[in-house]
C-alpha cells in the first residue's frame, strides 16, 4: 500500500521534535491525523506543516482521561507517540502527577486505544536515550557508555518508583522517560496487541524548532535547541555541565521515525540516535567564526553544577545506522541549521 493510501495519527505534532516528525512524514506522501490539545494551535500549525489535503488535527484536551485516544485511533493505519512532560522551571512537586503520571497515562492508554483499531499496523512510541540511563549512573560501569542492549535500569516496582522523590525537575524528567518505557514494553509483554511496536530513544536534540513564531518565542521553548541557543547567549541552563556533550540533529530523529514504519523494522526493536560527542567551546569557535554578528558567547560553567560531571554518560548509537541507514549530522550542522532558521524569523 503507497504512503498517500495509509494514514499516521501522531501526537504531540506542536512540539520540537513532533514537528519535525511530522513534517519528514508528510514529506514521505502519508496523511496525517494530528492531536492538539486546544483548537487554537490549529490554525498556526497549518501554516507551518502545508501539504493541505494530507492534514488534519483532532483535539483532545486531556490526555490523562480515561479512553481519550479510543475515537481517534479509528481507522488510521500507523500512530507515533511523541507527547511527553518537559522539565519546566515552574513545574515541581508533586513529582508523580507533574511527571511520571502525564508520561506513563498518556502512553498506556494510547496503547490501550490501539488494540480496538485492527487496521494499526505499528505504534511507534519516542522515548529517550536517558530511558536506558541509571539514576545512579555508576551502574553503566566504567565506560559510562549505553546502549540499546543496556535496556531500561531496574527500578523496581514501577508503582513505588514513581512515588520516589526525585530532588528536582530534571531528575523527574529523567524518571518520567525511564517509566515510560517501562510502562511501553510492560504493555507490550502483558497485552501482546495485535500491532508491533517500535521505540525511538534520541540523545538531545538540536537544529531548527519549526513551530518558532518568532526569536523572542525561543525564551518560551524548554527543548535542548532552545536552551542551547541560550547558553551561547550567555544564559545559562541545565544542559551544560562539563566542556563535552552529545547531540542528534532533529531530522535525524525524524528520519528515523520514518524508516520505522518499514515492514523490515519488526516488532520489539528499539533504536537510540545520537551524533556522537562535541567540545562546548569548540562549537562556540565555530558559532563566532561563522556569524561574528550574532556576538554568541559562553559562560564558564557556574560553580553550582560542581560535582555533576559524575552524571555524564555515552552513547553506542551505531545500531541505528546499521538498521535504519541513518547518517548522521553532526553537532556544527545541527547549529547552524538552527541558526539559518532563526534568521528567517520575525524579531517578536
């Protein structure tokens, strides 16, 4: 069956990375059915998606409420999962209900809504590389590094887990991924629906934030690319913590999105995405060199994060290149198409 006969319901199509997904699918010929939670982003998102004829949005207020995807998994072929919690600096405790509840529910019951469609061929559910990574991160061993063979840490009971005080807004993140994948594969080896299921766990992603209306809109943006473009303008945030990191461009982690959907992709796969590591100061070189008038800059790394170098781990993405054929961008690329996109944008 051609793309352009098989419809994708995917949620989360406001946010960075949902959009960039959903874009690479419509690029690829499918009809998309897009959930939004209030009527008005419809209007915006028209504009930034195109490809009239192949888009239409379906809102659903609540996502914590009982059989909330049961009428709009009807008759669609494919779902993408991508709508999950951000750590907000505004969002805290409790830690269940801000976190854990809105990445666990929302999942299961998708899931849930899934099995009542027998057209649904493939769920694919976007997790997080930090879904295979440990609270603790000495348990990844001396290597520090994961891998899609690492799987998820053990936990424990998931209930008791959730209930876990998690200290603040990024380790709750942290946990609401880790539970959420929990929560996919737990579904997957109890239920055994009738559809396969495929989970796609990118590292932080950069490059272009299509849904932008405007440069001041990036203040308002809580996603790896927008807190990026703040530390190399001086603001500093909870990304930076050491002088290397690691990165995957936002059109690789739609791409693979995409290749997911192939019937050679079978039931059970799990696929992290990551371009590998950078040096911070040596993309700031990069970023100064290349747009001198942009005046970018970097502070030095406050004293405050002292000690969390002890977080940092690696990432064995080679699996996805093999499997998927994903080349990917590097970290000066990811920049600068982030960059190219921004100057196309209105000031406010």
């Amino acid at each position: 069956m051609a793309p352009a006969d098989q419809t994708i319901l995917i949620t989360g199509a406001s946010g960075f990375v949902g959009s960039g997904i959903v874009l690479a699918i419509l690029k690829s010929g499918y009809n998309v059915r897009l959930t939004i939670r209030n009527p008005a982003q419809e209007e915006w998102l028209k504009k930034v998606f195109g490809h009239e004829g192949q888009v239409s949005f379906v809102t659903v207020p609540d996502f914590l409420k009982e059989g909330a995807f049961d009428e709009v998994v009807k008759a669609v072929d494919f779902v993408i999962h991508t709508a999950s919690p951000i750590p907000l600096p505004e969002l805290l405790q409790p830690w269940k209900e801000n976190y854990i509840d809105p990445a666990v529910i929302p999942t299961q019951s998708l899931l849930k809504s899934a099995t009542k469609e027998p057209k649904i061929k493939k769920v694919v559910i976007t997790s997080s590389c930090i879904s295979f990574i440990p609270l603790d991160r000495s348990l990844l061993g001396e290597s520090r590094t994961a891998s899609e063979k690492t799987g998820n840490p053990d936990v424990g009971n998931l209930a008791e887990f959730s209930k876990t005080d998690f200290g603040f807004p990024f380790g709750a993140y942290h946990a609401s991924k880790i539970a959420g994948d929990l929560a996919t594969w737990e579904f997957h080896a109890t239920e055994k629906p009738h559809y396969a299921i495929v989970s796609i766990h990118p590292d932080f992603v950069y490059g272009p934030i299509r849904v932008l209306k405007s440069v001041k809109d990036i203040d308002n943006h809580h996603t790896t690319a927008a807190i990026t473009w703040r530390e190399y303008n001086g603001i500093d945030g909870l990304l930076r913590f050491q002088d290397v990191d690691h990165s995957v461009h936002i059109d690789d982690v739609a791409e693979a999105h995409v290749k997911a959907l192939s019937d050679d992709i079978k039931d059970g796969e799990r696929f992290l995405l990551s371009a590998g590591e950078f040096k911070w100061d040596d993309l700031l070189k990069h970023a100064q060199e290349k747009y001198p008038e942009l005046g970018f800059k970097l502070n030095s790394i406050p004293s405050w994060k002292d000690g969390w170098s002890a977080t940092y781990f690696k990432l064995d993405a080679s699996k996805a290149e093999k499997d998927l054929g994903i080349k990917y961008k590097g970290v000066y690329q990811q920049f600068d198409d982030f960059v190219d996109h921004v100057k196309t944008l209105p000031a406010e």
